[in-house]
C-alpha cells in the first residue's frame, strides 16, 4: 500500500504544479489585450490631382500637394477572448483629412470609427499545445475580427455619421513572452471598412462637394499589443 500511496501523492503534485501552466497558456475564463497603432489610410488619386492652385500677386499657379494618397491614421483596441480563443473586440480609430482641397477632386474629411466585432485567435490552442518555439508564439497571434462599424465623418462645418462593415487580420510578434498571459507582442494590422461614401459641404452654386470622403478604405497599421 506504501508504494501505491507514494505513487498517488506524487501524481497528485504534479498535477497541481501543472495546473498554473495551464492556466498561463490557456488564460480561463477570458484572455485579455489591449493595443494601439500608428498607420496609413491610402487612396488612389492621380499624381495630376494630388495638387492645388495658389494665387500670389494676382498670379495662379498648380503646386503639389505631398503625401496627398496617403492619410494618416492611429488606432486604439480591447479584446476580450474566451478561453485565447474566441470573444469579442471593440476600438476606436481615427484618420485625419486633407488639409487643402485638390484639383479637380474633393478633400477628405476627419474619420472616427467605432467597430464592435466577432474577434477569434483560430490556430492559438493548436499552437499553445506544441510548446514554446518562437514559430508557435507567432501563429497563436494571428487574429481576425468581424462586426459592424460606426463611421463618423466631420469638417469644420458639417458632419455626417453612417452604419458599415468593420474586418481585420492581425499579426502580434511577440516581444515578451507569448502572446499570453503578460506578454508584449508588435502588432501589425490591415483593417478594411465599407460603408456609403460621406459628402459634406455642397456649394449651392454648382452642386459639387468640397468634400467626398470614400466609404471603402483600407487602413494598414503597426503598433503594440499587451495581454492582461
């Protein structure tokens, strides 16, 4: 009985030395991270568009206008996922308008999006359970979001507030750790929107729009994420 009482209490140990471990990797009942990231907006007008007109000393002339593709955007996020798995993600990003109206083609206005999404970690348990190589850190990071978005478009004068989709593919390298309990990754995201296009500031004389801001965009970002 000496030996089979041994035994017992010795697998009994194990398994409650096993039990944090578990617990790091698997995060019961919720795996939580929050993040931030620094990106672009881009568009695709033409490099003739991409200037505007000045008149100094009763002379006009076309100068370009840098960098007018590209607009700058920052985004914070939240996730909370069920047992690293599966659960739901809520943000807020901004993209930040033209400062000049170009040629032939309206501004962009000040963006703020608000998405509420279906966020899930597919390869994450498969990944936790091959051990702690680097390779298996980086694919238990590879996330996608789906959901709604509220879109928000504003000028100094008008604004117009719409419903869309809201979708993201997320890639967190880890930094410290795994991307787990206490882990720091880099994150990299590319998040596409759709929704109807928003057009603010109608000039009652010709019926055109200083600003007509695209309903489809792709905003490409990279960051920091931090697992609670």
């Amino acid at each position: 009985m000496a030996p089979v009482r041994a035994v017992s209490l010795a697998a009994a140990l194990i398994l409650v030395a096993a039990a944090p471990a578990r617990a790091e990797y698997f995060a019961p009942p919720f795996l939580i991270d929050t993040s931030f990231g620094f990106g672009i907006e881009p568009h695709d007008r033409a490099p003739t568009q991409c200037s505007k007109r000045v008149t100094t000393g009763g002379v006009t002339e076309t100068v370009g206008v840098p960098q007018c593709n590209l607009v700058l955007a920052f985004g914070v996020g939240v996730e909370a996922l069920w047992r690293g798995l599966i659960g739901v993600g809520i943000g807020l990003y901004a993209a930040e308008g033209s400062p000049v109206q170009v040629v032939n083609k309206p501004s962009f206005g000040d963006r703020v999006s608000v998405p509420l999404a279906v966020a899930v970690r597919p390869f994450a348990p498969l990944s936790w359970r091959r051990g702690d190589g680097f390779a298996w850190r980086l694919l238990a990071g590879v996330g996608l979001q789906v959901g709604v978005s509220v879109e928000h478009t504003r000028t100094a004068l008008e604004t117009q507030t719409t419903a869309g989709f809201h979708g993201a593919l997320l890639l967190d390298v880890p930094l410290h750790g795994g991307n787990t309990l206490s882990g720091l990754s880099l994150r990299l995201s590319a998040r596409i929107l759709a929704t109807r296009d928003a057009q603010l500031v109608k000039d009652e004389r010709t019926g055109a729009f200083a600003v007509d801001q695209p309903g489809t965009a792709v905003q490409l970002m990279a960051g920091i994420a931090y697992y609670l």
